[in-house]
C-alpha cells in the first residue's frame, strides 16, 4: 500500500512533465496538422538551458527558490523563441505543399538539435545542480513526498491554468482556436495566421522547456538524446488524450506517467519504456480519436 | 519454358552475380568490397522503404527495426536451427526466416495504424523500432547488450546483389503492374482511390508488409556478412539514414533510391574523418533538401522512363 | 425495385444539419437532377451515398441492399461511382494510369503472372489497355493518355473524374458539377458525352449541377435541396415554376452562375 502511494506520487510527477510536453504537441497538432518531431528535443534545450543559465547566473553555487524562478522563465523564453524560429525557418516554407514534407524537416531538426546538441553541449551527461534542496514535505510511513515533486506537480498545474486561460479568455487564444478550426475561414475574417501559428509554437516550446528545467531537479542528469523517449511518450500522451484536445492532453500525460511508473515498479523496469508503445497502440486500435477527442470528418 | 525465356535478362543478371563476385575477390581489396556490399544492402533497405514512404505515401521510420528482427531472428536460425546444413540451403532458409519474421512484424505493427492517417505511423514505427532494441537487450538468448556473433558468413557480394536485383525487380514488377498503380494511386489521393473501389488498408498494409519483409531479408545478410550484430547498428540512426536516402533518390522513384543508397554509402565511408558531424550532415541534408529541391534528386522519375506497362511491352 | 433508395437521411455537423429527413429515389436507366442554393447540401448527399460520411439516421439501399455505413470501396464495388466537385484525380499519374486505376477491382489477381510477367499477364494488360483507351476516347481524352493528369485543362480534367469513375463499371453514375469552370461550347460536348455514355451503358446518373439550361434539358427529375431539406421533386417544367424554389434562390444574395 505504501509502495503503491509512493509509486503513485512519482508517477504523478512524471506526469505533469509529460502533460507539458504533450501540450505542446496537441497545439501544433491542432493549427499546423503535423507531429512536430523536434518537440521532445525542445524540451531538452530547456534543461540544457536552465543548466547553463544556473552556472553563470550563479545560482548553481548559492541555490535559492528565486534563483530557480529565474532560471525556469528565461529557459522558458529562450525555448520560445527557438520554436518560433524552427516554424519560420523550417515548417513556414513548406505549408503548402503535402503534409510529408513537413513531417521530413520535422525528422531533420528534430537530428539537428539531438546531434547538434552532442557538439555545442557534448556528449556526455551533465549533472543539474540543486538549485533547490530536495527535503521531505510528509512522511507517512514508507511515504515520502518531497518538496520537488510537489513543486513540479504545482508549477505544472501553474502553467495549465495560464495556458487555460490564455487560450479561453484572451484575444489570441481565441484566434488560435479559431485557426486550428479553419485555416482559410480564419485568415478571412482578418486573423493572422502566420502570427497565430508563432504563438503556438512560443507557447508550446514554452511549456517543453519548463518540464525540461523542472526535471532536472528530479532526476539531475542530462543529456542532448533525453528529449527523444519523453518526446515519444508525450505525443502518446497527446493521442491517448485526443490529439488537438487540450484538457485531453494532460489527462494522457498523467494516465501516461502513472501507467508507467506502476509498470516498473511491479512488472519490469526493462519495459518501461514498452508502455507508451503498448498504450499507442491499443489506444489506436480501440478509440482512435482518443478519450476526449472527436472523430473529424475531412471535408471532401 | 516459355517463362524463362520471358525472364531471361534478370535471370541471367542474378546468375551473373556469382562470377562477377568471384572476379571482385580476386581483384579488389576486401575494404572496398565491403563497401560495395553495403551498397547492395543499403540499396535493397531504401527500395523497400520507398515502396512505403515514396510510392504508397506513408511515413515509416522503422526500418532498422525490421532490419533488426531479420538479422536476430536469421542469426539465431543460422545459429540454432539449419546449423551444420549447406550453405546452398541454409541461405535461402534463414533470409527467408529473416524476413518473415520481419514481415509478421510488419504486420503487427502495420494493422492497428495504418487504418489511421499516415502521420501516426511515422510514430508508431519510431517506438517500434525502440522497443525492439530493449527487447533484444534483454534476451539472454540472443546475447543481449553484448551482442551476437559467431554466425557463419553465408551471405557475400554475390548473394546480396543477387537478392538486390531479386528485391528490385520485383518491388518495380508490382508498382508498374495495372493492379500495383493502385499504391500511387493511395499516395495520391486516398479519398479518391477508396472511390474508385480500391481498399486502401489492404494497399497500404500489403506496402508496409513487402517493404518490412526485403528489410528483413537485408537484416540477415548483414548478419552473415559481417558474422556479429548488435542492437547498435539498429537504432532509429539507421532508419533515418535509409529515409535520407529515399528523399534524397527522389520519393517514389526506385532507380533514385538506388543511386542515392550508393551515393550515401560511399559518402559515409569517404566522410570517416567526419564522422562526429555525420548526422548533423545528414539533418542539414534533409532539411535543406526538402526546402529547396522536395522532388529529390530524380523527383518521381526513372532514371529510364521506361514503362513496363505499356502498349509497347504488353505485345 | 428501385437501384438507389435513401429513407429519411439526416446529417449535422456540430449544430449545422446539413442534410436532414432527405428521401430519394432513383430507377435503374434515370437521370436525375439534384440542384439547390450552394451550401444546400448537394455535395453532402453524394458523400453520404458514397461513404464519405456516415448518416446519423436514414437508410441507403442500392438494389435492396443496405449500404449505410459501408467502407467507401465497399460502396463502390457495389456499383456507384462518383466525380468531385472539387477535382481529386491522381495528378501525377498518367491520364490512363488515372483510368486504369479506376478499372483495379476488375483486373485480375495474378501474383506470379505479375512477377513473371507471362504471355496471360501480357494479353490481359493488353486487354485492360484497350478498354482504357476506349473510356479515354468516349470522354475525347485518348489524345492525351499519356500526360500527367494534372497538366490537364480544368474541363478536362472534369472529364477525366468520368472516365475514372466510368472505368469502375457502374451501375450508377453520381456527377458533382461536372459542368463547372467549363465554357459554353465545353458544356455542349460534355451534355452530348454525358448522353452517349448512358445510351452506352444503360447506368443511372444523379447529377448536381448549377446550370440551369443544361440541367432542365438533360434530366427527367429534378430533386431541390435547400439548409439541407428537400424543398421540391418534380419533371423540369414543374421545378422551374415552383413558388419554393424560385424564392430560395431569389432569396440567394449572390448570383450561383459559375
Ligand atoms: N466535413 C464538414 N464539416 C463541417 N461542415 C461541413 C462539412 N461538409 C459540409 N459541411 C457543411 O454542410 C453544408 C452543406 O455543404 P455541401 O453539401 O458541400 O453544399 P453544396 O450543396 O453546395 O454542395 C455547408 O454549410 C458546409 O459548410
Ligand atoms: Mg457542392
């Protein structure tokens, strides 16, 4: 039972970090229609960033909770614009022609930051400093519960509640709803496309980067190929929620961290990693559009 | 009879591998006959993965697992099961293991997705290939993280080149038959293909099986041409680099794939020096090439545009 | 009995109901008409009929059989083929390759002739070639048989969609304004190809199509929609001085001549 909370609390976590990230996934999905292959490696930049971002600003010798507010926003805006400049250089030339070629260049910055990154970051893992000190919050028995996993868990629903916010209440969350409906119909009636798919991937790229620097303070070593596996299981996420779905995104992200983490706990920890696939799978042999999504009818 | 005089040219083309081989060994040095073999390979992996990406319009990146499943599954055949045959038996008997076991995953991995719109597969086949590599990492009975080895070297210059053409000609047999048009056809257009009474699944699920089969069948001739594999010359790296092939060669263009295949491996081998930057190249590549030449090299074309259906040949 | 039944079809879309309570018949050898406003849902009940979308209620029989729900081949192969309103052929395939991919379900399944290309596989390409060809030059296409369909005219390629849809072997044929973007000596020869091909092969056609002139000469029923209702079903001359009909496309701010 105890093994079973603790089990639970670490899923929790795991999921909040793959909710980001499928979040990510499940907005450009919606606008653009494409898998942004090089999302995962977004979400690496970020940790790589916090981890730079942290030595010079100092924060690595004198940790403090500022200090990791800090170093969480500006990976964030950093992550940002890179998304940004990966839309307009990569996938802005190509909307028009087929879906295939976008997914290709996808694929290819999706290598050139995992590659790219094993040049300018090196190879080898790095570990994260503490910017803030793991204590236990609450123990009960065999169960602990840290700080850190309370913050990643609470910063996550955070950045949810922004991004609920955002898309329901403000002006451009509307145009990005608007435009993930219709394309034309929106550039009709006067809304910039172009400005509204930047947003997208700011905020998304955003949100990659903000699970990147929070995981570094769980598990601390990091490396250029770590986004690839928690790109894969968030883009899971991201279909077994309903892809384009956002409250579906995050419900897959946590199904997703939890579902895996019990599978490792109790079954193998070799095939961790096997679930999202088995999840994938399942999910599209049973319910294709996802928990929450619906079924869209192409319009011929 | 009369069908092997019908076949006479690609037949006496497969025959034709054994001396040329025999002449190769006899004159260039076993580093670049390696090479040359590789091409052979590599060239029989891009083949297949066009009929799936280029020709049918799907979006496969697991190659090097089905490449994986037939060079595991010939190696533990070779290793286990027709050990002690002659090689003239043995041979035919694990390439077709390998790539049935290929093509049986294929068909796992291919039935729940491709009902789906194409972009999930990109990501089905991603995890596939993934998920292979843990689950040969951890099977003590193929030798997990340390490897495989002590096949014997059944397959050579000969018989990869011989099954090469094999895979070609019969990968280009079907795509240029009446009935085969109909998997440019799903690439085209799918709506319109299902209009036409084409069941799109079927096409689209027999592209996959087909293609993972030749890659299984490449797996196990690499497995017997260099004695020992290892997860590592599976990883998604290796499906990427048959991708870049293909977009290189052209979508949907065989001959295309061919020239890139041979294009890249010798590029690879010649760039050794390079090699830290290799798949930064290879991103550059792709990027660059789908921004400002997305036909490839060949675009959709042959390099002959010669069309075996047609009123000149159907006589 | 009748070869197309729909019973009481009804389609929404979010909130739009795009087709509702929609009930049709049509003879085996008919031409009938389906006309309406745009927007009306003319193209929704050929996607409907074909399996493009799924009724939400209704029925649809050809020859008795039900075929609500069917996979779109499936629909096909049973004898209904249909053109696009908006041009979907294979672009970058051959103009016969286009036919010759509309003849697939009637070729036959011969693996190893295939592969060994035997002297059967050869005649029965030679075969498939002819009776291509011969679809080509009933919609004046042979000439262009072996250009890439997408360097066709706009009008061609409309006629193209028919030979396509021809080579499948109907028994009813569904054309989706075929006329449309054409010019007026375009329309004539496509109102003699459409004539020809129905004397040929004895097939029903369903046909939306905004030019009146054409549609009230060439139909012998005329079935309007308007929102998704049928507003009128009658012979030409009773269609065209219907009080419904009339205001619903007076009511149409914009002329619909295209
Ligand atoms: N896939 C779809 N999703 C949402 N709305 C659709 C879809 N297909 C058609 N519609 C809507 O249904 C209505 C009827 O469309 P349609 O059948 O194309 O009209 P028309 O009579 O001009 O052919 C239109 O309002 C159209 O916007
Ligand atoms: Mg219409």
């Amino acid at each position: 039972m105890d093994q079973l909370l603790q089990q639970l609390i670490n899923g929790l976590a795991w999921g909040a970090i793959y909710a980001l990230i499928a979040l990510g996934y499940t907005m450009v999905y919606g606008v653009l229609r494409l898998i942004n292959f090089a999302h995962g490696d977004v979400y690496m930049v970020g940790a790589m960033m916090a981890y730079y971002l942290a030595h010079w600003l100092g924060f690595a010798v004198a940790p403090s909770t500022i200090g990791f507010v800090i170093v969480l926003t500006s990976s964030m805006l950093i992550c940002g614009a890179l998304g940004a400049l990966i839309e307009l250089v990569a996938y802005r030339p190509l909307r028009n022609r087929p879906r295939m070629s976008m997914l290709i260049t996808a694929i290819g910055v999706s290598m050139l930051l995992e590659f790219g990154g094993q040049r300018v970051f090196g190879p080898d893992p790095k570990f994260f400093p503490q910017l803030i000190e793991s204590r236990s919050l609450f123990k009960a028995g065999a169960v602990v519960l840290t700080n850190i996993d309370l913050l990643v868990i609470c910063v996550s629903l955070f950045l949810m509640v922004v991004l609920r916010f955002i898309v329901l209440r403000t002006k451009i969350g509307l145009a990005v709803r608007a435009v993930s409906f219709s394309f034309e119909t929106s550039s009709l009636m006067g809304i910039n496309v172009n400005t509204v798919i930047s947003v997208t991937f700011v905020i998304g790229s955003a949100l990659a980067a903000a699970a990147g620097a929070m995981v570094g303070l769980r598990n601390p070593k990091i490396e250029p190929l770590m986004g690839v596996l928690p790109g894969v299981k968030a883009f899971v996420a991201a279909v077994l929620g309903g892809i384009g779905n956002f409250p579906g995104a995050v419900v897959g992200g946590l199904v997703m961290g939890v579902t895996e983490t019990l599978v490792a706990a109790y079954f193998s920890s070799t095939y961790r990693d096997a679930v999202a696939f088995v999840i994938l799978i399942v999910v599209l042999l049973v319910r294709p559009a996802g928990l929450f999504g619906k079924v869209t009818v192409e319009k011929v | 009879m009369e069908l092997l005089k019908r076949n006479a040219v690609p037949l006496l083309l497969v025959a034709a591998q054994w001396p040329v081989g025999w002449l190769l060994s006899q004159t260039v040095n076993s580093y670049y006959l390696q090479i040359i073999v590789y091409i052979g390979i590599n060239a029989m992996l891009a083949v297949s993965l066009n009929l799936i990406n280029g020709i049918t319009g799907q979006f496969s990146l697991g190659h090097a697992g089905f490449m994986a499943v037939g060079a595991y599954v010939s190696a533990a055949c070779s290793l286990f099961l027709v050990n002690g045959w002659p090689a003239a038996l043995a041979l035919p008997a694990i390439l077709l293991a390998g790539g049935l076991a290929a093509a049986l995953a294929g068909l796992v991995v291919g039935l729940p997705t491709l009902r789906l719109r194409g972009d999930y597969l990109a990501i089905t086949t991603l995890g596939f290939g993934e998920i292979i590599r843990v689950v040969i990492l951890n099977t003590a009975a193929v030798g997990g993280a340390r490897g495989l080895g002590g096949m014997p070297p059944l397959s050579d210059f000969a018989s990869v080149y011989a099954c090469t053409i094999v895979c070609v000609l019969v990968i280009w047999r079907l795509v240029h038959s009446p009935l085969g048009k109909a998997f440019t056809a799903v690439r085209e257009d799918e709506i319109a293909a299902a209009a036409m009474g084409i069941d799109t699944t079927r096409y689209k699920i027999t592209a996959f099986v087909l293609g993972a089969f030749w890659a299984g069948v490449a797996g196990a001739l690499f497995a017997h041409f260099i004695g020992y594999i290892h997860t590592n010359s599976f990883t998604f790296l290796k499906s990427v680099e048959v991708v870049v092939m293909v977009v290189l060669g052209g979508m949907g263009s065989i001959s295309g794939a061919i020239i890139a295949a041979a294009v890249l491996t010798v590029l690879t081998e010649a760039l050794r020096f390079l090699a830290d930057y290799r798949m930064i190249i290879y991103s550059v590549l792709l990027i660059v090439m789908m921004l400002t030449r997305p036909g490839g090299l060949l675009g959709r074309h042959e390099i002959t545009q010669w069309r075996f259906w047609s009123s000149r040949t159907a006589r | 009995m009748a070869l197309l039944e729909l019973t009481d079809c009804s389609l929404t879309f979010g909130g739009l109901k795009a087709v509702s309570a929609f009930s049709f018949t049509l003879d085996a050898g008919q031409l009938v008409g389906l006309i309406g406003p745009n927007g009306a849902g003319k193209t929704t009940v050929f996607n409907l009929i074909t399996g493009v979308y799924r009724p939400d209620r209704g029925e649809i029989r050809m020859q008795g059989q039900s075929i609500a729900g069917l996979p779109t081949f499936r629909i096909n192969r049973s004898g209904i083929a249909r053109t696009f309103q908006g041009i979907r052929l294979f672009p970058n395939m051959s103009v016969l390759d286009n036919v010759v991919v509309g003849a697939n379900q009637h070729i036959a399944r011969a693996p190893v002739a295939m592969l060994f290309r035997t002297a059967a596989f050869a005649r029965h390409n030679a075969e498939l070639h002819a009776q291509c060809m011969a679809t080509l030059t009933l919609l004046g296409l042979a000439a262009r048989a072996h250009e890439a369909a997408g360097t066709l005219s706009y009008g061609e390629q409309r006629r193209l969609e028919i030979a396509r849809a021809l080579a499948t072997r109907p028994k009813l044929l569904l054309l989706d304004e075929p006329a449309a973007g054409m010019n007026p000596q375009e329309k004539v020869e496509l109102m003699e190809q459409i004539r020809l091909i129905r004397e040929k092969l004895q097939l029903g056609i369903l046909i939306i199509e905004h030019d009146m002139k054409l549609i009230m000469k060439m139909c012998e029923r005329i079935t309007v929609l308007d929102h998704g209702e049928t507003i009128a079903v009658g012979k030409p001359e009773q269609i065209q001085i219907d009080e419904r009909v009339i205001k619903a496309y007076l009511g149409e701010p914009v002329a619909h001549d295209s």
